[in-house]
C-alpha cells in the first residue's frame, strides 16, 4: 500500500471519538438479545429480570468497561451473561 492511499474502515477503530459509542452500541445489541432491558433513564445502565419479573442481574457500562451483578441462584441471568 503506498502512502497515499485512502481506505475506508468498515467499523469503529479504537481510539477515535466515535470508539465508544460503536462499542456501546453492540454492547447494548448484545444484552438485549440476552433478555436485558436499559434503563429509561441511563442509558449504560441495563436490566435483567427472571421469568416472574424479579430483578435479578444488572450491568453498567462507561466507555470500554462493563461493571455486572447478578443473583447466581438464578439460572435464567446466569445463562444469560
């Protein structure tokens, strides 16, 4: 590749200002096919609730880091994460 040739990255590259939200948007992608639900207040945060509503497992995001806590007595969340 000589040095003035332009490619076109296909996703988010870390380090760029859009970095983060790219990782946030599939991090949300990927816990909400899991079964977890974001807050309609804070949008990092995401809940996990079993089969009788109870909530059992919750994750935080802030750029790149991912905080999670759950129940481990609950089969559903922990298969979940």
């Amino acid at each position: 590749m000589s040095p003035d040739t332009v490619v076109r990255a296909l996703g988010s590259i870390y380090g760029t200002k859009d970095a983060g939200r790219g990782f946030w948007l599939f991090l949300k992608e990927i816990l909400e096919e899991e079964g977890f639900t974001a807050s309609k207040l804070e949008h990092a945060l995401f809940f996990f609730h079993d089969s009788s509503g109870r909530l059992t497992g919750m994750a935080g995001s802030h750029v790149d880091d991912v905080l999670l806590g759950h129940d481990p007595s609950c089969p559903e969340v922990t298969a979940a994460i």
